[in-house]
C-alpha cells in the first residue's frame, strides 16, 4: 500500500509539473502575440504621426515577479525529500533485513553447538534453517511487528547522552545542544548511531536535552522494529525520573518523563539502565560532533572552502584542523592556547586537564603531540609511566641503545608468547626493540651460561652490572634484595628503608620487622650521628 501511496504522489508532482509547465508557455505564448500586435500599431501611428514618441512594451517584460518559476521550484524540492525518504526508507529496511538475518545466524549456530555428537554425526547432515523474513513464532503471546520476527526477539542495548553547552559563533556566546544515539546488539556490536542538533527550545536545559535523547533513541529503536530493548542512563536524578521513584518538579521535565513512559509502551521489553559517563563515551562523542556542527563556519579560502570555529580561551576564528579535542569530555581549544596550559601545567609538575571551567577531564599526553614537541610528550610520558610502576616492579632493557621501562608483570606476559618456560627462566623479552634479557643479571641474554656461571665470568665483569657491584664494593654500598637499587649511607643510623618501601640493616643486610631490628648488629656509629649533628649546625 506505502509503494502505490509513493507512486501517486510521483504522478501527481509530475502532472503539476506539466500542466504548470503549459500554462507558463501558453502565457508567453499570450505575450509574445500580444507583443507582436503593439509592434503594428506603433508601426502605423510612426507612419501617421512621425514625432510621437516610441513605446517599448517589451522593456517591461522582465520586472514582474516569476511566481512560475518559484512553483516549479518547490515542486522539484517535494520531488527530492521524497526521493530522499523513499531511498532512507530502503536503507532502513536492508539494514534491517541484514540485522534479522544476523540473528537468526547466530541462533542456528547456538542451536548447532547444543546438538549431541551422536545426533550430529547421524542426522548433522540434513540439519538446516534457511533464513527467510515470512517465518513467525507461534510459540509466543508477544506481538511481533512483522517481517521481521529475529529482531522483534532478540533484546538489544540502546545508548543515548544529551548535552547543553555555551559555544562561541564568531563573537556571539550561544547556547547550543546536541544528542547522540547508539543501537547495539546484545553483544554490545553496534548497529546504527546517530548524531542530532537539539532546536532552541530543547537546549533550555541539561535535562530536557538529555530526555530528548532518550526519546530520539526509542524512536530510532521502532524504527528498527525492535522488540525488547534496555536503553541506559547516566544521570542519577534522571534515572530516577523514569523509573517514576521521584516526580520531576519542572512541568516540561515530566511532560518529556511522560513522552517517554508512552514510548516504552510500544515495546515488548523496555526498561532503564544505570551507567557511568565512562560506558557511554562513544555516545557523548557524537552529541559533541552535533554541537560542533553548529557553531561552525564555512570560509573560502586560496586553497578553497575551509571551516572555522571560534576557540573560547582566546576567541580567534581557527580552522576546524587546528583545534584540539580533550579526550574524556570532548572540549575543543586551538592549539596554541592548549600548548601555553600544557606547558605550565608540565612546569608546575602537575597533570594538565581540561581548560573548561569545572571539567576535570585529563590531557592525555599521547595526544598532545599535535602542538607539542614530539620529544616531550615522550619524555613526559617516560615520566608518568615510571611514577605509575611500583619501584620493585620496574624493569629497564639492559640494551644502552633501548633501555625501555616496564613493569615485571607486563614484560612476563609479553615473553610467554615468544619463550617456552617462562615461568622457570630469568629470559625476558624487550617489549620495544625485541630482544632478550636476563631478569636476575640485567644484561643482555646469556643464551648457554647459568646465572651463576656468567656472574663468575669475564663477561659479566665487563658487563654494566658486574662493573656497578665492583663499585658498590668499593664504596661500601648496600643492594637492596627486594629492588635491587644501591643505597649509600651517608650519615644517620644504619636502619635504613629504601624508596620501595623494604627496610633492613646496613651493615649486614637483614630485614627489619615492624621497625625492630633482626640482627646483633650495632643500630649506629657515633662518627655519623656527630657528622649529621654538625651539617645541621653549619645550616
């Protein structure tokens, strides 16, 4: 019935057009004659009458408003938005066709892997389900909107984020909002999003943008013919809206509340989920890419149309490529006024978040080489990596060229991949330049040798450890057994507790326990008490 309803209104557009078409000539027709008539008549009252003056009708032809032309042209705008919709429909109806067909799939596959191998191996052969869009389950009381039975089953994940914002538009602050939908299978694979501006009424608020959200969610879920749905929320007074546990005091909150609760209703299944801002990022993201839509501007330039947006820290208009979106809550800043704020931030030896008033998003490092030096973004990153790794835990490549940090737990699983026994040998493996390690020595790997006949040998003497525990010797240094860093007492009392925590004894290397000494050694040498009594007084 849609098909024959689309195909009269094309007949009709196309006989409008004609008959408009028609009229338009018949009545140039009209003029072009009556034109022609005037010419005569002035010809003959020239000939009588040679100092009358000359008229010329035709001058005039032109200055009256073309209201044909301006028919013509809405009926060609009606033509294409139903082109438009007739091809958006087709689209809709093939990912659906490619969504049933999905499910009914994996089904088939669940039902194959439950089958008994003795059945299998007796009737596997003749077992099949051809997929096909007329089959309809009998067994259940819910009512399925057809063709499409699988999808009207099957349950499925819906996320949605509404978000207001006050932008910049050249000089002039606006509010501007936007949502984003996300269709998921229960699999959480995603089927359809969408990215929607928000009209002026319904950026008023955070909460109504975000209950448009829901709304403009389940629309795109029925539009799908989805049956059984969960759509998630993660604003807790929200959340509780509607569920009905609390009454929205706003009378355009609850008529949205309302909206919604007259939504679920069309489907078997539908109820709200709970969620934090962090599960429904992706979400978030297109409602962003919905309000920078808006307060950007086309410019042409020598290369061409570019685009530009007004950065809110120093309200310069920059192309849209120079400016930087902070990860986490998608802000956008030029890259010069985010490479100043990182950079002081750095300086102060603090963690750069988000310029906006009251985001706390942080600065990924990763993602500032884009107006950073390259060299310090990896320096920086070097930095936060080894603040984040326990001292025990921290491993360096032995290789000068490399020495990579990483964490004990991380570079053992990386080495199960490659090295059978891991588990019962020191060799690891460099998760940057690849190569091997002993963990025990911290060199290079020494392949044939046990660590206790390479520590006897020449090599491990010339080795960069073997040459640090001579030092050490020397110098009277004391290894800690659980970091293996060197400690130098330099004055004080030889209870000493190294960075990773681990206290022991000086002189002869035995833990302490609950801050007592284990050993008979004495606690300390008066030489140093006296020496650190005397670099007191000097200050």
């Amino acid at each position: 019935m849609a098909a024959i309803e689309e195909d009269d209104v094309s007949v009709i557009l196309e006989e409008q057009r004609e008959e408009i078409m028609a009229a338009k000539t018949l009545a140039q027709d009209h003029d072009l004659a009556f034109n022609l008539q005037m010419q005569e008549a002035l010809a003959v009252s020239r000939a009588a009458h040679t100092s009358s003056p000359t008229l010329d009708f035709t001058a005039e032809e032109g200055d009256g408003f073309d209201y044909t032309s301006l028919i013509l042209e809405d009926i060609a705008r009606v033509d294409q938005e139903r082109r438009d919709h007739e091809v958006g429909a087709q689209e809709t109806k093939r990912l659906k066709v490619d969504l049933d067909r999905r499910i009914h799939d994996q089904r088939f596959a669940k039902e194959i892997m439950n089958i008994p191998d003795a059945d299998w191996s007796k009737d596997g052969d003749y077992f099949h389900k051809p997929y096909s869009l007329e089959e309809a389950s009998s067994s259940s009381a819910v009512k399925v909107p057809p063709p499409f039975p699988a999808i009207g089953f099957e349950s499925f994940r819906v996320y949605c984020k509404g978000l207001v914002s006050e932008e910049m538009i050249g000089e002039t602050r606006v509010t501007v909002g936007g949502v984003g939908v996300a269709l998921c299978d229960s699999s959480d694979n995603l089927i359809w999003e969408v990215a929607k501006v928000l009209g002026a009424d319904e950026s008023k608020s955070p909460q109504i943008a975000e209950l448009e959200a829901i709304l403009r969610a389940l629309d795109e879920a029925l539009t799908f013919d989805l049956g059984r749905v969960t759509f998630f929320i993660d604003d807790f007074n929200l959340f509780n809206y509607v569920t009905g546990r609390v009454e929205p005091r706003q009378s355009a909150v609850a008529t949205l509340v309302n909206k919604v609760a007259l939504l679920q209703k069309k489907f078997s299944y539908c109820q709200p989920s709970l969620l934090t801002r962090n599960d429904v990022k992706f979400v978030f993201k297109l409602a962003r890419d919905a309000i920078v839509s808006q307060i950007k501007w086309p410019e042409e330039t020598s290369k061409g149309k570019t685009f530009k947006e007004t950065c809110v820290i120093c309200y310069e208009g920059i192309t849209v490529d120079k400016m930087f979106s902070v990860d986490g809550c998608f802000h956008r800043f030029c890259f010069s006024c985010m490479k100043q704020h990182v950079e002081i931030k750095l300086l102060g030896g603090k963690t750069a978040t988000c310029p906006s008033d009251g985001c706390k998003s942080e600065v990924k490092m990763d993602c500032c080489a884009k107006f950073l030096d390259p060299k310090l973004v990896e320096v920086m990153i070097q930095r936060k990596k080894e603040g984040s790794i326990n001292v025990s835990d921290k491993v360096y490549c032995p290789y000068p060229k490399c020495s990579e940090l990483m964490a004990k737990a991380e570079v053992f699983e990386y080495t199960k991949q490659f090295f059978v026994g891991t588990e019962q040998s020191p060799a690891r493996k460099c998760m940057k330049c690849g190569l091997f390690f002993c963990m025990q020595c911290k060199v290079p790997w020494h392949y044939k040798d046990t660590c206790d006949d390479f520590s006897k040998s020449k090599r491990y003497q010339n080795a960069g450890d073997g040459m640090l525990k001579s030092l050490a010797q020397s110098k009277r240094w004391r290894q800690c057994i659980r970091c293996n860093n060197m400690v130098e007492l330099a004055f004080g009392c030889y209870h000493i507790t190294c960075r990773c925590g681990y206290e022991f004894c000086y002189t002869c290397g035995a833990e302490w326990k609950n801050k007592k000494a284990t050993c008979a050694c004495p606690i300390w040498n008066e030489r140093n008490i006296i020496r650190e009594t005397n670099v007191n007084r000097r200050r």
